[in-house]
C-alpha cells in the first residue's frame, strides 16, 4: 500500500510539473502574441506603414484571386477536351 501511495503521489508530481510546462508555454505564447498586435496597432499610426501593409494585403489577394482564374480555366479546357 505505502508502495502504491508513493507511486501515485511521484505521478501527480509529474503531471503538474509537465502541466506548469505547458502553461509556461501558452502564456508565452499569448504573451508574444499580443505584443505582435500592439506592434502592428501602432505601425498602423504611421500612414506609410498602413498604405504599405494594405498594400501587400491586397497584393496577396490578386494572387489569390488569379490562382483562383488559373484554375477554373484548366477545368474549364479539361471539360472541353472531353
């Protein structure tokens, strides 16, 4: 018995070390995360920033949007050559 408490107390052990691993982790992950926005908010202020990063957000669309053009017009030759 005195055995199977030790065992079970060494576990519990293990666990809440691994758990405080993981929840150091995701605080610095969140931590990271939310610099990241307060960076990009204040880069926003600067009107060249925002002209170039709404400049690249919809370069990233065209793109998009012209891989989207490529692909219908395969499917469209490949219906056609059926």
């Amino acid at each position: 018995m005195a055995n199977f408490l030790k065992k079970a107390f060494s576990d519990m052990k293990e666990s809440a070390k691994a758990q405080h691993e993981v929840d150091k982790a995701n605080f610095a992950a969140a931590k990271a995360e939310s610099k990241a926005q307060w960076e990009e908010a204040k880069a926003m202020g600067n009107p060249e920033t925002a002209k170039k990063i709404m400049q690249e957000q919809r370069d990233a669309q065209i793109k998009e949007a012209n891989e989207r053009i490529a692909a219908a017009q395969k499917r469209t030759n490949d219906a056609k050559n059926r």
